[in-house]
C-alpha cells in the first residue's frame, strides 16, 4: 500500500540572534530544502542547527552570507531527517537580518 507524503513549507521573516525555531517535527519527517536569505544592510554570520534531547547539532556555524544575497543549505537533492519533536532553528549575530524558507515532507513511512 502506497501512503501519501505530506509537503509542506515553513517560514520565518526578519528572525535575528534569538534561536528562531522554524520547525518542529511531529514525527519522522524530511528535510529537503532550507534557503536562507539576508535581508540586512551588511554582511550577516548565521548558525542553523536542530535541538533534540536538550543539545544543538549545528548543520552550519558562523556562516557568512553577504548583504542581498542568499545560501541554500540543501542542495543535489540530499536531504536529512527530523524525528519527532527535533526543532530545526536558525540564529544571526544580527538582530532582524535573516528570511528562511525550509521545505519538508513530513509523515514519512
């Protein structure tokens, strides 16, 4: 039997240097995509990590993302997954800088 996979998108605008949860997972879901936009006058460092079990697991740390531009995180079709109850969250060293897009495909089974 063939399950249907639920797409969906998830955004946050202008989040600054307060850890920004942009998603929590509800069960086993995928990760296919997250783009990250800086919408600040300068240059912006960026962490995006997943918090589970009380730690942060950093995907990227520190990265730089000039003024106007943006880097997406996820690309070749790789992927990761979520279980349930991971927060996927995004942070800038700049107060009300950064735009995320991150597309997921939850209820994987």
């Amino acid at each position: 039997k063939q399950m249907a996979q639920d797409f969906e998108r998830h955004i946050a605008r202008a989040t600054g240097t307060s850890g920004a949860t942009i998603y929590t997972a509800g069960g086993d879901d995928a990760v296919v995509s997250i783009r990250l936009t800086n919408i600040h006058s300068a240059a912006i460092a960026v962490d995006c990590f997943v918090t589970t079990g009380g730690n942060d697991y950093y995907l990227i740390k520190g990265v730089s993302i000039p003024a106007a531009s943006s880097l997406e995180l996820i690309d070749g079709g790789s992927r990761f997954v979520l279980q349930n109850s991971d927060a996927l969250k995004v942070d800038t060293d700049t107060a009300s800088s950064l735009d995320t897009w991150v597309s997921v495909i939850s209820d994987i089974s």
